[in-house]
C-alpha cells in the first residue's frame, strides 16, 4: 500500500505537536508496511469491531486514557466522520477527489459537522498549528 503523497510529510509536522495513530479498518501488517510515521497503530484486529462500530472510536479513546472529546478521526469517507462525532470525537476530512481513480471523481464538498476541513493532510497540519 503507497501512502498518499502528502501523508509522511504532514504526519511528521503533526507528530511536533499531537500523538498520531492509526484507527482504519485494514490489519495492522498492512498499516506497518505502509511507511508511515505513526506513534502508535490501532486497527480493526486491536478492538475486533469494524468502523463504524462505536467500540472502535471509544477504543481509541480508552487506549490512550483520554476522552472522546480529546480525540480528533481524520478520515476522507463522511460516513466514517458521521459515525466518529457520534461517539464524541472530533472530525477532519481531508480531500482524496482521485481516491477512486482519475476518472471517478468524488464528491469532496464540506459537511457543516466536521470540526475541520483540509485539501490535504498539509493544509490540514497547518490548520492544527504545525
């Protein structure tokens, strides 16, 4: 899996400041290889809950002894977002227009519920502070 070509740069900057992990519904040997710097790696296997499963959210939460308040999903799929500020998180979506190939253009219009929104992990980073 090749990460996006913003994500280590900007996951780097957000590290300065903020603890950044994982919490995808791919397997841990998957997000490992991927090559990017998280802190910590949290998965489906880690909670045995897929999103959008609340277990997942407030298991990211438990992990790190913090409220869900305390936690930001950043995340390109809305739905995932929805679910996430349903469980007290804060929410970022960052813009993958291309997720689906060049010809399958998505719509990356902003939802009024998010607490942010980034063209990209970069933009995203600089609205955070880093």
């Amino acid at each position: 899996m090749d990460p996006w070509p913003d994500a280590v740069d900007a996951l780097t900057r957000l590290k300065a400041e903020y603890v950044v992990c994982s919490l995808s519904n791919g397997n841990v040997a998957l997000l490992t290889h991927a090559g990017l710097p998280w802190d910590c790696i949290l998965s489906a296997e880690t909670f045995r809950r897929y999103k959008p499963e609340p277990e997942a959210y407030h298991g990211a939460a438990s992990v790190f002894d913090v409220l869900e308040a305390d936690v930001m999903l950043v995340a390109a799929h809305h739905d995932d977002l929805a679910a996430a500020r349903s469980c007290g998180l804060h929410t970022a979506y960052v813009e993958r227009p291309h997720e689906f190939g060049r010809d399958a253009l998505k719509d990356v219009s902003p939802s009024l519920g998010n607490t942010l929104h980034a063209r990209d992990l970069g933009e995203l980073a600089t609205l955070l502070g880093c």
